[in-house]
C-alpha cells in the first residue's frame, strides 16, 4: 500500500506540473541597475547591467559596450544568429552576432532620415521591425533596402507596443491588435478588464492585473496566475522555453510547457 501511495503521489505530481503552463524554477536577487536577464535555449546566461551586455556559456563569456551611444532601450536576442541593441536616444541599431561581435551599424537618421524609431525589434526574416512615431505606422527596414516598407495603418491610439518574430502587436483599452510583416491583420485577443500587457510569444501573453501577474494562452483560452510574484514587476523577457520576470529587487524563471 505504502509503495502504491508513493507512486500514486509521482504521478499526482507529475500530472499537475505537465497540467501548468509555466513551471517556477528559481528565484534569484536582482543586481543593481540591471535591466535585462534571460536564458537561451543552450542555458546561456544573458544580462544587462549598466548598458554592458554580458552573456556567459558554458565554455567562456562574451560582453559588447558602447559608451558612446548612451543608453540600451531594446535587445532582442530571439534570433539565435543575430542579436539587436536599438538604442532609441540616438536612433541607433547595432547587429551582433552570436558571440556580440558586431555585424553592423545602422544609424536610422542617416539610412532612414524619414522615420523616427519608437520601438525597435527582429523578425524572424534578417529584417527589423520600426514602428515609426513620426507615422504611428509600423514598418519593415533592412540593410538590403533603401526604403522602410510600411505595412500598417496610422495606430494612434495605444498604450503597449511588442513583436514576436512575424508578428507586431499593440494594446489599446483591453484588446491587443496584430499584424504580420505583409501587413495583413491577425484576430483580435481580449485581455481582461484593465489588464496590462507585458510581453508575447508564440500563442502565449504575459499580462498584469491588480498587480498580480498572469500567463494569458491564447489559443486555449486558458489563464494561469504566477503566485511566486508578490512584488511590483518591472520586466518580463521570453526566450525560448524560459520565461524572466524582473521585479524591484527579484527576478524569478519559469520553464514553460
């Protein structure tokens, strides 16, 4: 009997975490003034402290700092070949690659005078994702083109603004809206009343509501809350299968299922 309970309990267990869509794996101090933390599909360690970059492997640790252009608004290290670092106050992008060696630098002013970059991230084509405050439009933009490729109408009215590879979406009320890099428009997702939205991947969206923070599925219709967070969150980063939530003075990883 007591070996049929043992087992019965593993499996209970087993159940449960396959049942969740996120599974707590640890929770870490956050250092001082960093503003970014993740963990790649090869269990590389990347961190941003003080505009350095730092990412560490299992056989060495790579850094990229450029003191001259100020301070990192965006890094997008999805794409496991090439990584952006846009840094808005100067309207700058810098391609590094898998190693933060730098592949290129694009100032915005210079190749794209008629845009003004608000929000800068990679699609999963080589290409970059704008979406220009001048317009209030999203564009695409490439080293192999001269002109940025509008693909959205003017989007006035919003209060968050992510992509997700193919993907760029925007919060307005509770409803966040999408397109692709063709221009064509994706269904609609409801969030809940006053819900913020935070972050997105794949069908999946991080979103804050009276200070609690929730895993939105969006194809499942299925909502999990994340009760480990108890403290006011300032970031949340996907990448790969690993969810970093960064709060005041904690960050917190979830492996997702």
């Amino acid at each position: 009997m007591k070996k049929w309970n043992t087992a019965f309990m593993v499996f209970f267990t087993a159940f449960i975490v396959n049942a969740q869509m996120a599974v707590f794996q640890k929770e870490i101090p956050r250092l001082p003034q960093l503003t970014y933390y993740a963990v790649n599909h090869l269990g590389d360690t990347v961190f941003i402290k003080n505009n350095e970059i730092t990412k560490k492997t299992k056989l060495k640790t790579y850094t990229f700092k450029d003191p001259f252009l100020g301070e990192i608004d965006r890094y997008d290290e999805r794409n496991p070949l090439q990584q952006l670092v846009f840094y808005k106050n100067i309207q700058q992008i810098v391609l590094l690659d898998n190693q933060l060696s730098i592949k290129e630098k694009m100032v915005l002013a210079d190749r794209f005078p008629e845009i003004d970059a608000a929000y800068a991230s990679l699609t999963a084509q080589a290409s970059i994702w704008i979406f220009d405050q001048a317009s209030k439009r999203w564009c695409i933009i490439s080293s192999r083109k001269e002109l940025p490729q509008f693909v959205s109408n003017p989007i006035t009215d919003y209060t968050f603004l992510t992509t997700d590879g193919n993907f760029a979406y925007w919060q307005k009320n509770d409803v966040v809206y999408g397109i692709d890099i063709y221009g064509k428009v994706i269904p609609q997702k409801n969030l809940s009343e006053n819900a913020k939205l935070l972050a997105t991947n794949n069908d999946l969206m991080v979103y804050i509501l009276n200070n609690k923070l929730f895993l939105f599925n969006t194809k499942q219709n299925k909502t999990e809350q994340l009760t480990e967070i108890t403290s006011t969150v300032s970031a949340v980063f996907f990448n790969a299968k690993i969810l970093s939530v960064l709060t005041t003075e904690k960050m917190y990883l979830y492996q997702i299922n």
